[in-house]
C-alpha cells in the first residue's frame, strides 16, 4: 500500500462496476439539522460519500444540503453534479410485504429528493428467511427501475449471506455494512463476503471513541505522529474496507481523514489485529434467525 494512496478521492469499485468513495461520511444518530450541516461540512471538505438511513430520521435535510451544494456555485467551484455524489440509504425493516418494501424504497427517494439513491441497503437481518429474500427481490425491482442504483445489506452475519446466496437472486448484493475495527475485526463475515465479492463498509470504524487510551492505540498513534482516529481509519483503509467515520464537528471531519502521510506496517497491523474483543458498541444483529 503506498503511504499517499488514500484521501476523500479515493474509490472502490464495486462488484456492479460502480465506483464508490472509500471514506464515506457516516450520518448515524445525527438530527436532521445536524446532518445538514455536517452534510454541507464535509462536501467543503472533500467528502463525496454519505450514509443515511430510514431510522435516522435524516434522509431529507442530508439531500436537501446536497442539493444546496451542487446549485450553488460559489460553494461548489469544481462544478460537481449528482452523479460525483454517493448518497446511501437503508431499508428499515424487513417485510413479507413486497408492495410495503418497494412503497418504503419509493418513500426514501422522494424524501431525500436527490432522483436516485446510489447504495440501498437492508439494515439488517431482522424478521426472518422470508422478509430477508422478499425485501431483497423489492431491492432488486427498485435497480431495475432506476430508483436506485446499487443494493447491499448491513449487518449481515455469514449465515444471512449464505442464504441470499443460496436464493440464486438475480443481482447480488455489492456491500455488507457490519461494525467493524480492531477490537472487532469480523474475520469470519468479511471472509464470507470475500468469497462472493462483496465489499465490505465498516461502521464504527472507531468503536465509538471507547478505545482510544488503550495502549497499543496510544503507543501506536505516537510512533506514526497521527491521532487515534486516523490510526484506526487507516487500519480500515489497509485491509481494504470503507470506513463510515462521524463526527458533527468541522475540525473533526477534517482530521479522521487525513490518513495519506504514513502506512501501518504489516508487523503493526497484525498488532492491531490481535486487539480483537468482539467489542460491539451498539447492536449486533449478525446471529439473527
């Protein structure tokens, strides 16, 4: 990995051959005003990627300040159009109901007002086999009808994306949202998504500020002049994921992502790695029926 081969324009290419900006800006427990603004923070930044969800209430004030952004041109001065915008959204709950599904993703592009949602994604695994594969075939309707553009899954566990697998759907999903960072570095579920393609974004890619003093972070953010944050988005970086950091605050969104002047060694790595708790800083639905 070259020390300068990550920033805000870097991008992965999905397994549908779009690409998508490897550090997204995550929009999770954020009031809609503070979306907004946090919104219109990071596309000043340089952030192109954002992540919403039905259940964060905040799908509205995120597009509306994408769409302030691109019409204006003072704030706008590399001319960006829709298209160099990712905006994601999820699914919050699963149903039986194919005709509630695709009403719930209709619902979601009108509300954000951007035309179209880039990723879409089931939230999670709740409420079973049959309204994880019907949500899924809503999902795939929704692509090819043009309301959305790419469909994954969040928090996933390995037997969830076997059985999707096993349902032969005719489009696969692109991306799996879990928790991931190293105190909880989810081999099994990212070994499970390496086999089929599948792309995996870590939310929490900082387990929530929770391990920030641990030693190893510590001794490790002074030996690569760095803070805490970018050590571990970094982390993300390197193991090829797409970290979602948050943060309300401008200084912030700036710093996390300033990950381009150094590289973890391999050695380092491993120790980060080997940090491992299964710590999960809010929920894990991952082992649901």
């Amino acid at each position: 990995m070259s020390s300068s081969s990550f920033s805000l324009a870097s991008k992965v290419k999905l397994p549908d051959g779009r690409l998508m900006p490897q550090i997204q800006l995550g929009l999770y427990m954020m009031s809609g005003q503070e979306a907004k603004v946090a919104v219109q923070f990071g596309l000043a930044a340089g952030y192109r990627g954002f992540d919403s969800a039905q259940w964060y209430r905040n799908e509205r004030e995120a597009g509306q300040a994408i769409r302030q952004f691109l019409a204006n041109s003072a704030e706008n001065t590399e001319g960006l159009t829709r298209e160099d915008i990712f905006f994601t959204s999820k699914l919050a709950n699963n149903s039986t109901s194919y005709g509630t599904v695709r009403k719930s993703i209709r619902q979601s592009v009108e509300t954000c007002g951007l035309g179209y949602i880039d990723l879409f994604l089931l939230h999670s695994p709740y409420g079973g086999p049959e309204a994880r594969l019907t949500s899924w075939k809503a999902l795939e309707d929704a692509i090819d009808e043009g309301e959305v553009k790419s469909g994954g899954v969040s928090n996933f566990g390995v037997g969830h994306i076997e059985e999707l697998i096993a349902s032969k759907p005719r489009i696969t999903p692109v991306v799996n949202q879990i928790e991931v960072h190293p105190f909880n570095t989810q081999t099994e579920i990212r070994a499970i998504c390496s086999k089929y393609g599948i792309v995996i974004e870590a939310y929490a890619p900082l387990a929530r500020a929770m391990r920030m003093k641990h030693p190893v972070i510590v001794e490790l953010s002074k030996k690569y002049s760095c803070t805490p944050a970018q050590l571990m988005v970094r982390w993300s970086l390197q193991h090829g994921l797409v970290p979602l950091p948050k943060s309300v605050k401008r200084e912030r969104l700036l710093e996390n992502v300033k990950v381009g002047g150094f590289e973890i060694s391999d050695t380092d790595m491993k120790r980060m790695d080997e940090l491992d708790e299964k710590l999960v800083t809010d929920w894990d639905p991952t082992d649901a029926p």
